[in-house]
C-alpha cells in the first residue's frame, strides 16, 4: 500500500508541474490473479508462465472480437486445428474457456466461425444454410411466399422456371453471408431454456457461435467430403440431410449442457430435445427471412 500512496502521490506531483503521468490501472497494480490456465499466482494483466490475459469486460467488445477474426485469418496456427478438434471431441468446451477467461491455448469461437465460413463461401460444399425455391415452397410459411412469387414473376416478366434458376443462383450466395442472422436467432431461445445460470447474452452468443461451427464443419465440409469420396450424393435427399442434422446437433447439445451450462440428468434430456425443436424453429426463421432477402434482391 506504502507503493501504491507513493505512486499516487507522485502522479500528483507530475500532474501539477503539467507533465502527463504514465497512465496505469491501481487494481492492477495492488491486486494478483490466480491464472486460469496454468493455476499461476501473478500480478499484472498477463501470466508470467503461460501468458494468459486477465479477462476484462472490454474483451468481450464487437471491436475486440473483430480484431481477434482479422489476425487469426491472416496469422492460422495450430491454435485452429486444436479449437477445431476441441468443437468436436468435447462440444461447448471451447466456448465455455473462451468466456471464463481461458484464451491462451485456442482461437476465439467466433473467430473459428469466420475461418470456416470463408472456406464455405468460396468451395461448392453442402448447402446446409441454403434453401432453394423448391426448398422454400415445402415450409409452413408457403402460402405466403407463393404470392410474393407469383407476385415477381408478373413484374420481371418471367416464367416459372426462369424465376426459379435466378432465385436459386441468388440465394445461395446470400444464405452463406447471412448465417450470422442464424446464429443470433438460434441464440435467443437459450436466454429462456437457461435464464437461471446468470449468463451474459453474449455468452449465449458464444455457444451458439460454436454450435454453428460445429454444423459448418461436421454438416457442410466434412459430409461433403464423405458424400464425394464414396459416391452417395444420390441419397442425400431432404429426409436424409434433416436426420443427419438432427442427429448430430443433438450430440452437441448434449454434450455442450454438460459443459458449457453444467446441466444433468433428465433436466439435460429434456433441456436438449427442446432446444433441438427450438433450432428447427430458428432454421424456419432464418430460411424466411432468407427468403425475403433474396427476391428483395431480384
């Protein structure tokens, strides 16, 4: 303490002769931190063993988490393919170090979205967030689209499957710019199912980012890489493609309650098919509004 009035004091001094001080946080300097990553007792903002930041609610700003994307895409390391194999082997794992502090060892879950958003942008993989026109026509909200439809095509003056071809082209682009809209629509039903953990709507943010990166790997890229190296394309209906996303997103949601929400037993279970109904839900939302998107777009 006899340092830190020292300090203070000083600071004064510089200040009233008009020379700017060094700037410096006083909780830092008076206060030590347990890492969370290496159980390393220190001082300051970072850990002297494994260089583990001290977590602040800055770090948690869309700036912060902007700059964090842009690095790890110009700088990848194997910081992403642990992350990746993290989501995999042990879901809702990564996004639960990420808000409680533990960065150190892996990248950002959203930065794991956007790496693997841009390999999805760029190469003809499964359109597990696309829906074409056909697609569109068997959701609950066709009656309604079918007069937007019908609506169009007498104003471009085009027939059905002129309207069809443009429409498709169009919206594939589109739905794989706005998966992010899924991941905030998929992310509100969480605030309900689990408004007792005292979580953070960003941290809710966070695992639904994970869940999507999750989906963009083991739904997109790796089945489609499955479905070319044995041939199976021909199977791949829509009955097929809901199974296998139903299936697989239940692993996850198991899985990650465990870790990410400490959830157990029956309240897991029934927590879990819930939030599965909820994401079908989310899917339909986001399909609409991609809809809407894209003959806005025409």
């Amino acid at each position: 303490m006899e340092v830190l009035a020292l300090f203070r004091g000083e600071k004064k001094y510089l200040n009233s002769l008009g020379i700017k001080a060094l700037s410096l946080n006083p909780e830092m300097i008076e206060s030590t931190h347990t890492c969370k990553s290496c159980q390393n007792v220190f001082s300051g903002s970072y850990c002297n063993l494994c260089g583990e930041k001290v977590l602040t609610a800055k770090e948690r700003s869309f700036k912060t988490i902007f700059n964090q994307v842009l690095l790890t895409i110009t700088f990848t390391d194997s910081r992403l393919i642990r992350s990746l194999w993290l989501t995999i082997k042990d879901p809702g794992s990564l996004a639960r170090d990420f808000v409680n502090g533990i960065r150190v060892n892996h990248i950002s879950p959203t930065a794991l979205f956007f790496v693997l958003n841009l390999f999805y942008f760029f190469f003809p993989f499964i359109q597990l967030f696309n829906a074409s026109l056909n697609t569109q026509l068997l959701s609950p909200f066709s009656w309604f689209y079918q007069s937007i439809i019908a609506h169009k095509i007498v104003s471009l003056n085009l027939t059905l499957d002129s309207f069809t071809l443009m429409y498709n082209l169009k919206t594939t682009g589109l739905a794989k710019l706005m998966v992010m809209v899924f991941v905030i629509v998929s992310s509100l039903p969480l605030n309900l199912l689990y408004w007792k953990k005292n979580k953070f709507f960003a941290d809710h943010i966070t695992y639904a980012v994970e869940l999507a990166s999750f989906n963009l790997f083991v739904n997109a890229i790796l089945l489609t890489i499955f479905v070319r190296l044995f041939g199976l394309g021909g199977y791949l209906s829509e009955a097929v493609l809901t199974s296998i996303f139903i299936s697989t997103n239940l692993y996850f949601v198991i899985r990650s309650g465990n870790k990410f929400y400490k959830e157990r037993g029956w309240r897991l279970i029934l927590k879990s098919v819930i939030l599965i109904l909820f994401l079908k839900i989310a899917l339909e939302v986001y399909r609409a509004i991609l809809f809407l998107v894209t003959v806005a777009m025409l």
